[in-house]
C-alpha cells in the first residue's frame, strides 16, 4: 500500500513530533511503500511574511527526521517544493473544487480563529443568537428537511459575519481592544492561499496516488474533501485518481513544561537538538502536581506531567514504585524529576549522538532529499501525463 504523509517546515523537531508523527511514520515504512514529505509551500500560508525562515526550517527538519530514523532506502524522503508538476496539478483542481468545499471545511476556520485567538468572540456571537434563530426557523413558511443542520449553518454564517464586522469597524470598537489583534491581522490571514490550502493537500496525495494517508481525527475533513476532488476529476474526465482512505492514529498528547500540549509556540518543548543541559534545566522546571508543596505531602501521580513522562521513559517496575511513593509523600517532586530525567535521557542520547553525525554531513544529507525528491518528480511526472491525456490538453 502507497502511504503519503508531510510536515510543515517550523524549526527543530521536539518530543510530541515524534510521539504524535515519527514513531508511527518509522512503523509504517517497514511494510508499506512510503512517501514522507517536508510541505514547504504549506509554511508560506502562514510565514509568508518570514519566508527567508523555511530554509533553515527545512535543514533542521531534514535533520531530525533521519536522526529519529526515517530510512531513505525505505522510504521516498523528499521536499515539497522541489516537485514542481505538484504546481500545475493545484492549478488544475482550483478550477474544479468549489468554493463553497473551501469555506465550508471546519479546519480553514478553525486554524483561522485559533491563530488570531478569536475563538472564543465567535462563539460567544452564536451563543447570543441562538434562540432568535431558533425563533426565526419556527417561522419560516417553508418545509425544513433538516432543522438543526438548517440552525447549525444560520449560527456559523451570522457569527462568522459578526466577526468579520467588528474587523470592519462596524460593532463596537471596545470589542477588537479587548481581542489585541487588528483588522491587518485578521485581513492578513484572509488569503487565497489560506483558503486553498487543501486542494494543495489534495495535490500533495493524489499526485503520487497515494492509497492512504496517516492522520488524527481533526485532519479528516482534509482526506474527505481530498477523495471528493478525486471523485470530481473521475467523473469529469476519467479514472486517473484513487480515492485514499485515512489510517486513523492515536497520537498521544505529549505534555510540555508547562503542563500544556508541547509546542514551539508556548515556548515548553524539549528538542532533540537540546543539549543534556538543556534538557536537565527544563526538567526541573516541569509543573507538578499543584496540591504537593513540599517532599511528605501526598501527591496525585494521574495529574503530574512529570510522572506522565515516568510511564513513557521509565521502566514500569520503576514506574509503580514511583507512583506508591509519590501517593504516599515518601517522594518529593525534585528527586521525581531527577528520575525521570534518567530515562529521558537515556532515549535521548542515542538520538543526540545521532543527529550529530548527520549535522556534521549535510551534503549526503541534501543528497539524500533531493534523490528522494527526484523519484517523487518521476512519480509526479507520471500522473500528470494521464492527467493531460485524460483531460486532452
């Protein structure tokens, strides 16, 4: 089975990249024939301002991923922007996906307000209006076949409106202070390519007729308007595309220092290019659980980041000991960390040692990618003939 999967370029690979992403990517190339990809003209959607960044993004990206072990003798390992049939093939769908599959994919909104952290205005519009639209709908003349999708796209399109006119100047101003974002902002990100962005990704898979692509469940809308764009050109022009089929994984959530989903935006990630130091110092930053003060206090184990991390990198023995302890008060929270450290350390040096041998050989690394993206093109190339053959052009 053909598997394609990619990353954004955004910098040095950490933990919760492995654990949500690597570890299965590394599983799946054992038995399937993979195509892993770094997307880097997806970074443009929202770096477009910073575009001299996705360079390096993409050395240390590169980097990383055949220090975790992602194989170039198993998989096709290769870089998005040296694909250039991938162009033509985007420009191709835009012409056929309507817009209306565009806006109405919940990720584009999501990713939006999630970005501008307006989230929260927008559901508080439709909380407001809830019942007037209810009200409305009781009213109306007309049949309704089905009432609550009715009242669900009434709520998006009048909440979506609000937002859009306290950016306008039209609602109260006190309201856009209070969010600290501006209209450039929001207008900032109100790009064609921010919208169309998944028929890219329906490029990024189709093109190389991939059968399945791993993902999380927030990612499946993505898939699903991939196969309807697939659909759509069949039925158009002939059978060129397989419909593929997402491979649902469980990504555990790999808490940062601070107690939050790590990540390289709240600054509580611990990177594979970290240092023993490095590492050592985040580890003794870790939150812990909040009710246990000092060593003698009773902890709660099932709500410590720290001891999340014993359940991964410790060994289980180890592990119930600590739990007993920790419920108990016979261990303190400093002496936890300085255990968990232990494992965490002893996964993370091989790695290190690793990653410094290919730092230290980044022209057979470049080799390496742009072999790889020489026989995605050839793959790419392919398709693109049927495509044109197909389409007669």
């Amino acid at each position: 089975m053909r598997v394609l999967s990619g990353m954004r370029p955004t910098g040095k690979l950490h933990l919760g990249h492995y654990f949500g992403v690597i570890k299965n990517w590394i599983e799946l190339q054992k038995n399937h024939e993979t195509y892993y990809m770094i997307a880097d003209w997806h970074a443009l959607t929202t770096s477009y301002k910073n575009p001299e960044q996705i360079k390096e993004n993409i050395e240390q990206v590169m980097i990383d991923w055949i220090a975790l072990g992602l194989d170039p003798n198993k998989s096709v390992l290769f870089i998005q922007s040296h694909v250039k049939e991938e162009l033509e093939l985007f420009l191709i769908f835009s012409m056929i996906t309507p817009k209306s599959w565009l806006e109405w994919n919940p990720t584009y909104k999501d990713m939006k307000y999630n970005l501008l952290k307006i989230a929260d205005l927008e559901l508080s519009f439709k909380g407001g209006i809830r019942d007037l639209v209810k009200e409305f709908l009781a009213k109306l003349p007309y049949k309704v076949e089905d009432f609550e999708a009715l009242e669900e796209t009434l709520l998006d399109t009048i909440s979506e409106t609000f937002v859009r006119t306290v950016f306008d100047g039209i609602l109260e101003p006190e309201i856009l202070s209070k969010l600290n974002v501006s209209k450039r902002d929001f207008y900032d990100t109100d790009t064609y390519g921010f919208l169309g962005y998944p028929v890219l990704q329906a490029v990024d898979i189709l093109i190389y007729k991939a059968e399945a692509v791993p993902v999380g469940e927030d990612q499946l809308p993505h898939i699903e308007l991939t196969r309807e764009i697939a659909r759509r050109f069949n039925q158009l022009y002939g059978e060129v595309f397989p419909e593929p089929k997402a491979l649902l994984t469980e990504t555990p959530r790999l808490l940062g220092t601070d107690g939050r989903k790590m990540s390289k935006s709240y600054n509580n990630a611990i990177y594979f290019a970290d240092s023993k130091e490095e590492v050592q110092q985040k580890v003794m930053k870790f939150f812990t659980d909040p009710q246990k003060l000092r060593k003698g206090d009773p902890g709660r184990p099932h709500l410590c980041p720290v001891f999340s991390y014993h359940k991964i990198f410790t060994n289980p023995e180890q592990t119930k000991q600590i739990e007993a302890d920790c419920k108990s008060g016979a261990l303190g929270c400093v002496d936890c960390k300085r255990l968990m450290f232990e494992g965490l350390n002893a996964f993370l040096e091989p790695i290190r040692e690793r990653r410094a041998q290919v730092e230290g050989s980044l022209k057979e690394l470049k080799d390496i990618f742009l072999e790889g993206s020489e026989k995605a093109r050839q793959t790419a190339k392919q398709t693109l003939e049927e495509v044109r053959e197909k389409m007669k052009l």
